[in-house]
C-alpha cells in the first residue's frame, strides 16, 4: 500500500487502515452524538415530561433563565417590521457571539437535523457513483438569502419560516410533523438526483447565513503538516464545501495553513479520512506549519513512501 | 494596452452575466417565495390565536414559531400548526375553542413566555384580551331561543353577565312565555371560547369568530344623538322647535286609539 497518487484506493481506505475505523470516523461519530444530544435536549419534554429546554431551534429556552433564538428568523422579522422583545434579542445575541466564536457553520454540522439527511443522501450518492448533477454556483445561497430577506420585507412575514426544512423537521419532531417528512423526502432526493451536495452546499439560506456569522471565527481546521500530503485527494472527496481545501493545502510556503472560507463547517472530516493526519483543529491565530519530515520528500512526493 | 484589456473586458461580461442570471433567478424564487408566504396568511376562521396575539399581518412578522406559548399554557389550549394538516401558518399557535377553549388563565402564561412580543406584553389583564368574539351564530337551533332554559353558555361565560346575558323577549311562539336569549357584549367578550365548547348542541350554536367577520363598523362620524344629549345634558342642536307629538288619542286618523277614526287614506296591504 505504497502507491497513493497513482492507483486510487476507494476514499477512506488508507485512513482505516492507518488509523482504525473509529481513528477515521471520530469527527462524524462525534457529530451524530452531538446531532443526536440536541435533538434529545428538546425532546425530553415531550417524551419523558422533563422540561429543562423548551421551544425549538427557532427560539427556545433552557431551565427558564437561558433563551436561545435563531438570529437569522429574528432578522426577517426586522425585515418584516416586527422589533423583537429584549428576551428574543438576548437570546439571538447568545446564539450570534457563540457560532462566530466556534465557526457559524458548525451549527450545519454538529446541530442541524437535515445534515444527517444530507450527508445520507451523499453516502448513497457515491455508493450510486450518480453523475454530480446540477452544480450551482456555490454563491448561489446567499444570492437565496437576499432574496429570503428581500421577500420577508416586500410581504411582512418571516418569509422562510413557510418552508425552512430545518426548522419544520425539527419542530415537527418535537411538536408534531404534518406533512414535514414529504419536504425532507423532497431534499433527500434532490440530493441524491438533481443536485450533488445540493441544499446544504448550494441552497439553503441557512447555511449562508451562519457562513456569514462565523466569518471571524476563532476555531478553525488547518492543514499543519500539509507537506505530508500525498495527493490521495481523500479530503476533497469527502469535504461537503472542498473548495476551501485547496488555499490551505496547496498554499504556496509562507501563506496560512488555516481554512479561512467561512463555507468550511468544521465538520472535521478531512481530519478523520487524512491517513497522514495533515489536518488538525485549532484557532485562527496558530499559523504554524510543521517542518517537512523528510527533505526527500519535497522534491519527489509521490514516490515519498516507495523508498 | 489592448492586450491586458481584453481579459478583463471578458471578465466584467461573465461577471456581469452571472450577476444577471442569479438576479433572475432570484426574481422567479423570490416571486414564488412570496406567492407561498401570501397564501400561509390566510388564517381559518376556526383558528383562534393565543391572547394578547398581534393582529394577524404584524403576528407573522413577529412570531417565530418556537411553541414557547404552546408549552407554557397549563390546559394544553395552544398547538402549533402543522404542516399541511392545520391551515394556520405552519409552526404558529392558535387553538380551535370546540377542542380545548382558552381558560383565561390570571398571569397569562402563554403571553409571558413569548420572547418576541408577537404575544403583546402590555396585555396585564386577561379581560382585556380580544381573541375574538362569540356570536350566538344559529337562532334556529339554540335551546334559549327555542324558549327553553338551557343557559349553559351563558353559565360557563367566565366574564358572566358582562360579556353574555340572558336578554328576555317575547315567545311568540307560545304566545305567553318568555325568551332568555344569550346575548354577548363584544366590548366585554374575550373570545376565549367556553362557551362554544359547552354548547350542548352536537353542533355549538354560538362560535367565537374573528372580529373582522363578526362585527361591522361604524361610520367615524356617526354620533348618537341619545347620547350625545345625555353628555351634554342639553338638545345636541341649539333652538330646536319642539311640536308636540301626535299621541294616538280621540280625534286622530287611527281606528286602533279610542275615540280615533278612519283614515282618508288606504295604506297598501293593510287591513284595517
Ligand atoms: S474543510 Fe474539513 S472541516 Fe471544513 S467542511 Fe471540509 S471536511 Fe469539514
Ligand atoms: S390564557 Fe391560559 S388557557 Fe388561555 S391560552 Fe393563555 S395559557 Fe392557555
Ligand atoms: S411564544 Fe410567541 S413567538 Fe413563540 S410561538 Fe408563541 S406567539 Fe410565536
Ligand atoms: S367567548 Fe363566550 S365564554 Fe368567553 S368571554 Fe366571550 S361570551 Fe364569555
């Protein structure tokens, strides 16, 4: 197993080999817990009458003193004409000085509940080997999210509240679904058909909007020891945004290891697939780059592990 | 330079075609995002909202669906709306009175725990909420009207006497009973729906509607002259001439008052 850049082994292979299933799969693993665990939080209530968090993701509040609101709905609602209460805006304030510390959009990969739809419908969609499909430009959401905020403005609603997915499937799971489950049908097989990676990595408001929150944010995954990739190009496969890879990656020396693009949804799954562990999570002022390991390698890296 | 020139030229006109593109599309998902957003308004009549409840265009700009209102009410009044099951707006809280009618609860729960205000925190009183109003909708059908004492709305009515009475007219019917018809008083009703859920009728006879379907509006510049004198203490208009008035009697046109005679004129369809 020496021959990486030449003979492509199947995405992930050589991590699991490397590192064990669970050495290649800690991030996602982690994720579906944390998934899992927010979810659980608001579903106590309903299903064991022990109410410390109620509401939804589009408002809530923990043990009665936390409130927790969905900044993205509140601005819509500004839009619309509607000045919240000091209680919404605290709580929309939490939840905005939060994700643009930890990266806005690690709301997408670790809370959001139409993620495991998604990333579903792209498991499948590789195992398929289905054609990538309509690929729009990924500045396409936040073309979308204007045109949310523009709507909400022109009818006097919080315009994406009438088919926002995310918050429908979660709400529905903890108050009542209705027809929710044909929309997150709908999504998977847009997915899956029309649009590889299609409503989280092109569409959804949502996204664009934590993107824009968590431009600044401190936690961010660089590329530290990105002289020891060996082009198994395993990373892109797997990144839902791969566009962010390459400035980290194949920086020239001197410019930052760190992925910057707030697209990037600190997912972590390049750090679990990289079977040389080139990626790591870390904050946005560590710019260190670890030394080549072997000078060699510089100079012929596709042959580095044939010696 | 012509040659750095032309590059850039091409790019400012991919640029500019993929800005047009992208605004077109916007235009045709924002109009169909707006056409969706305009056809969730639509409440059902049935559909009543929580007190305190914003009116119905400024509600949907402020709520944000999170069920806070929902969770906190202590009779389990409030749902929120589900998709494609219930015709509220998706996600918002409104309650039917013939399920579980509000209970008018003193500190207001449902209205405290709505962080954004789409429930109006300057409503302290619950008396003063204006969820709607009862209308007694079917005359026909209502025991009181059909000259028996059945009262229950009136019973139940937690603003009793104010908000509904028992008004008694004449049972034409029977020719010497009375009616004690259910009367409600839409400046004191709450709309809170008890009674349209005790109606004992399988149907309920009196329903809580919104206000737009259950009261018309008087022209701004109407005064009541009746009441208008009564303020003033005084005729509304100085120096009117009083003629006195012709009290059936002896000597009037009218066979119906002793001492009357009959009328030179005939009056259409009538018998006299
Ligand atoms: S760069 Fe890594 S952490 Fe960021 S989205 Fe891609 S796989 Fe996830
Ligand atoms: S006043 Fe009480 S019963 Fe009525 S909706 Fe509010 S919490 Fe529920
Ligand atoms: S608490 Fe307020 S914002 Fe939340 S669902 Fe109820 S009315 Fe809407
Ligand atoms: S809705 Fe019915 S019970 Fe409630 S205040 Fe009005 S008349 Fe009374």
């Amino acid at each position: 197993m020496s021959t990486k850049g030449k003979v492509h082994l199947p995405v992930g292979q050589e991590a699991r080999e490397v590192k064990g299933w669970f050495g290649a799969h800690k991030y996602l693993v982690l994720r579906r817990i944390s998934q899992t665990f927010f979810l659980f939080l608001f579903l106590m209530g309903p299903w064991f009458g022990l109410w410390w968090v109620q509401g939804n993701l589009a408002g809530s509040m923990t043990f009665g003193v936390l409130p927790l609101n969905d900044p993205m709905i509140l601005l819509q609602g500004m839009f619309a004409g509607h000045w919240p209460e000091t209680t919404a805006l605290i709580g929309g304030l939490i939840v905005l000085v939060a994700y643009g510390l930890i990266g806005g959009r690690v709301y997408c990969s670790w809370v959001c509940p139409i993620n495991p739809v998604t990333d579903t419908a792209h498991w499948l969609h590789d195992k398929l080997n289905l054609p990538k499909g309509w690929q729009p430009k990924r500045a396409t959401r936040y073309w979308i999210l204007g045109t949310v905020m523009a709507v909400s403005a022109l009818t006097g609603t919080i315009a994406w509240e009438v088919i926002n997915p995310v918050t429908m499937v979660h709400r529905g799971l903890v108050f009542g679904m209705g027809f929710v489950w044909a929309l997150v049908i709908g999504i998977f097989f847009f997915d899956l058909l029309v649009a590889r990676r299609g409503w989280c990595g092109h569409v959804c408001p949502v996204g664009a909007f934590y993107s824009l929150i968590g431009t600044k944010s401190l936690l961010r995954v660089s590329a530290v020891d990105r002289s020891a990739c060996d082009d198994c190009m395993d990373c892109y496969a797997v990144c839902p945004e791969n566009q962010v890879i390459s400035p980290a990656l194949k920086g020239k020396d001197g410019s930052t290891p760190l992925i910057l693009s707030p697209d990037c949804t600190n997912c972590g799954r390049c750090i679990d697939v990289c079977a040389v562990d080139v990626f790591a999570f870390t904050h946005r002022f560590d710019t260190h780059v670890e030394a080549p390991k072997d000078a060699v390698s510089d100079t012929e890296p596709p042959n580095r592990h044939a010696a | 330079m012509p040659t750095a020139a032309k590059p850039r030229k091409v790019d400012r006109r991919r640029f500019l075609t993929d800005s047009a593109r992208m605004a077109g599309g916007c235009a045709v998902a924002g109009t169909l995002l707006a056409y969706v957003t305009n056809d969730a308004k639509a409440l059902p009549d049935q559909a009543i909202r929580p007190p305190g409840a914003l009116p119905e265009d400024d509600f949907l700009a402020a709520c944000i669906r999170c069920g806070l209102c929902v969770r906190d009410c202590p009779y389990d009044t409030l749902v929120l709306a589900e998709l494609g099951v219930d015709g509220a707006a998706t996600g918002t809280p409104y309650f039917t009175a013939r399920n579980i009618p509000c209970e008018m609860c003193d500190d207001i729960p449902c209205v405290a725990a709505c962080p954004t205000g789409a429930l109006d925190k300057d409503l302290t009183v619950i008396d003063d909420a204006r969820m709607g109003t009862a209308v007694l909708v079917d005359q026909e059908n209502c025991l009181n009207f059909l000259g028996l004492r059945c009262d229950v709305c009136y019973r139940v009515c937690p603003v009793i006497d104010e908000a509904i009475t028992l008004e008694t007219m004449h049972n034409e019917r029977s020719g010497h009973h009375a009616i004690f018809a259910p009367t409600v008083h839409a400046d004191k009703c709450t709309g809170c729906g008890v009674c349209e859920k005790s109606c004992v009728l399988p149907e309920s006879a009196i329903k809580v509607l919104p206000l737009r379907l259950a009261r018309g509006e008087a022209a701004e510049h109407y005064r009541l002259g009746w009441e208008e004198q009564d303020a003033k203490g005084a005729p509304v208009v100085e120096g009117i001439i009083d003629l006195p008035d012709r009290l059936p009697g002896p000597g009037t046109d009218n066979l119906a008052a002793p001492g009357g005679f009959e009328p030179t004129y005939k009056l259409p369809g009538v018998s006299q």
